[in-house]
C-alpha cells in the first residue's frame, strides 16, 4: 500500500464543485489501495482577500497575526475537502500543520519546516 500526497491550490478548491471534484479524486486514489494525504490550499482568491482586509485595518500588522489570519483561509478549505469526502462516505478528518507533527521556525511569514513528528498522521491513515 503507497502512501500517496496530493496537494490542491486554490483554484482546485476555488468552488463547492471543485471541492467535491477533488474529494472524489482523492477517494479514487484511496481505493485504488492507497493511503492518501491531502495538503489543500486556500480557495482562490480568499489569501489575497484577508490580506487585504489587514492592511486596509493598518498599514503596518504584525507578521505573526498576518500568519494567524491567513491560515484561516487554509482552515475553511480542509475544513470543506472533508465534508465533501465525508459525504460520499471516506472517512477523514482535517487537520492543521502543527496537528500534523509539523515544526517550523519561528520567523513569521518565512517559516521553513524544522522537524516532522509523524505519530498523528500515522494514527489518522
């Protein structure tokens, strides 16, 4: 059994239907006998909409709130891939990067991964 990454931008996600286009991708892939990991962006159009919004509050917000604000966008997206696999009956959960095992520096905005603890992810497939 592989374990098989796919990994979803914003306009792959940027509707409901292309939501549901991606969850019946990933459950093709599931039953073809593969473990399946899906790493989705933010549908499109919604990172540089929240960025936006900051900078329109205030010409100068922090990199660490700017991080906060625009991982929403990516929490919404997993969030609908799940319902949408949930719904044609895979079970799935969502999950953020730091629930993933995922360690980063602590510079905002240029994070860059230090270390993976994989306990979870193994859990979860």
């Amino acid at each position: 059994m592989a374990l098989i990454v796919q990994k979803y931008g914003g306009t792959s996600v940027g509707s409901l239907d292309r939501i549901r286009n991606v969850a019946a991708r990933l459950k093709r892939t599931r039953d073809e006998g593969n473990k399946v990991v899906a790493v989705v962006s933010a549908m499109s159009g919604v990172t540089d909409g929240l960025l936006k919004m900051a900078h329109e509050l205030t010409p100068n917000p922090s990199e660490r709130e700017l991080d906060v604000l625009v991982s929403t966008g990516e929490q919404q997206s997993i969030a609908l891939v799940a319902m949408a696999l949930q719904d044609i009956g895979v079970s799935s959960a969502s999950i953020t990067g730091r629930q993933a095992g995922i360690f980063t520096t602590g510079s905002h905005t240029r994070g860059r991964i230090l270390e993976m603890d994989p306990t979870l992810m193994n859990g979860l497939l």
